[in-house]
C-alpha cells in the first residue's frame, strides 16, 4: 500500500517540492495551502502525473477547525502515514524593537499553533509505522538578530515540540523529526521585505550559496522513508553549513 502524506504549505516553496519529491517516491500526497489555489492545483496535477492520488485542501494552519477537515479529506486516500509540518510565515525583516505585536501574534499562530494543531491530529489518527517531519529552521540556533527573532525564537519552540513529541509516540511506533533549513530560495523573503536575501546572504553561508527547495525536500523524505526507521527526536541540519 501506498503511504499517504499530509504537506502542510503544500502549495509553494519547500512544501511544493516536497510534495512532488514525496510523490516521485511513491506517496499520495494531501496538499494543504491557504489561498494560493492556482499554485496547489500546479502541484497535484505534478503529483497525479506521477501516477499517485493528490488532493489539494485550503485550510488555514491556525484554524483548528479548518485542520480537523484538512485530516478528514486525507483519510480519503488511505489510513495517514506521514505529515510534514511546514506551512509557516515571516514578517518584515528588521530591528526587535520595531516588532509589531500583530506581527508577533501570526507568527505564533501559524508556525507554533498550527504546528501542534496538525501533530496533534496526525498523533490521533497515525499508527505504528506513521512519521511526522517538523520544517524548523536554523535560525532556532542562530537567533537571527535584526531580521526576525521572535520568529527564531518560534522555530526554537519546534526543536522542542519535536523532541518531546517524539518521545510521547515513540512508543507507539511513530517517529517524530524535524529538518532546520538555512536561506533556502523560495517566495518567504519577498515577504519579509528581502526579496533577494538568498543572494545577499550567500557571503556568510560556508557553502556560499542558498539551498534550493528540492535539496530540503530530499532530507524530508529520508526522514519520512523507512532508512530513516531508527531516527526520532532528531533535527537535521540542511543549511549548508550556516
Ligand atoms: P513559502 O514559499 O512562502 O511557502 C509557504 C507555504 O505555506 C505556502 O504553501 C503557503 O500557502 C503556506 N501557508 C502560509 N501561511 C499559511 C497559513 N496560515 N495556513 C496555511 N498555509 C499557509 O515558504 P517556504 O520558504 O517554503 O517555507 C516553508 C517552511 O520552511 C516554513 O515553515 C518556513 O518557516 C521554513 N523555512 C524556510 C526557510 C527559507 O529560507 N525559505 C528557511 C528555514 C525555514 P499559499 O501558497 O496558499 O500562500
């Protein structure tokens, strides 16, 4: 049988090429988005042309409701077996204290609230077998002074609901990780304000580059994968070196 994943920010960025890589290896993919409908729709159409089922579902990470049907439309496809949590915001890059509490406020909703609102769905449904891969960033141990910290210190809180999560379900056969990317080329800078930050911040990645998408994607589907069978708890650095 199949497994059958859950990519939370399916539609774009890290999650759509983790969506098109999880499908080449022979997932259904369930692709979660908040309004970028045309892009989903781009992604399952990739995923069918793999020859697997895709759905795309609009649900707002941080509306639990929203969630719970996100996870209703999946069992569709077959019992769960694999969520990447991954669907997650900046804001404008810039000093602490210039961080606006509404700023503040979405950050925490969609990258900490909807991540354990979606691990907390997947615990309940999963059984031995299922895996759950948290999107974390390096920034959680870097801090990212004058860019973002709060959204580190968020990214912090990821490393932490990994850990503790995947001892809670270790037990019961489910493995819990999570992947800490570096400056990875997607749409997320141009909304922080720093549209070509990948290039502008090359000179202090030791690989001096940014990663693209799909090199994230491929460490998400080995932690997904069954090689993957003996690692829980871990959180696996893709940042060239950063
Ligand atoms: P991206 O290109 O901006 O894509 C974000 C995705 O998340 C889109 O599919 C978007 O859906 C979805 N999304 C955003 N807010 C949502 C919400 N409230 N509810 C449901 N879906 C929502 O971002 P990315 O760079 O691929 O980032 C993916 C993850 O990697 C994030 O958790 C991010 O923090 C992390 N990360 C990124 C980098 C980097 O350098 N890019 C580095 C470290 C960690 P729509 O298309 O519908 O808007």
């Amino acid at each position: 049988m199949n497994p059958v994943t859950i990519v939370t920010g399916g539609s774009r960025g890290i999650g759509a090429a983790t969506a098109r890589r999880l499908a080449h290896d022979g997932h259904h993919v369930v692709v979660g988005y908040r309004r970028d409908h045309d892009a989903a729709a781009r992604v399952v159409a990739d995923i069918r042309t793999a020859g697997r089922h895709g759905i795309a579902v609009a649900a707002e990470a941080a509306d639990p409701e929203q969630i719970q049907r996100l996870f209703d439309t999946a069992a569709d496809l077959g019992p769960l077996t694999g969520l990447v949590n991954n669907a997650g915001v900046t804001s404008p890059i810039g000093p602490f204290t210039d961080l606006r509490v509404d700023d503040l406020r979405r950050v925490v909703d969609v990258n900490l609230i909807g991540y354990v609102l979606a691990a907390q769905q997947a615990a309940r449904r999963m059984s031995a077998g299922g895996a759950i891969v948290n999107v974390s960033s390096a920034a959680a141990t870097l801090g990212s002074p004058g860019e973002y910290v709060h959204y580190a210190a968020v990214k912090a809180a990821t490393d932490t609901l990994t850990v503790g999560l995947a001892k809670e379900l270790a037990p019961r056969g489910i493995r819990v990780n999570a992947v800490a990317p570096g400056i990875i080329r997607t749409d997320l800078h141009a909304v922080s304000g720093a549209p070509d930050r990948p290039d502008t911040a090359a000179g202090r990645i030791p690989m001096g580059r940014a990663g693209q998408p799909d090199e994230v994607a491929g460490a998400i589907a080995w932690l997904l994968g069954p090689d993957a069978g003996y690692t829980t708890g871990a959180v696996l650095r893709v940042s060239g070196g950063l």
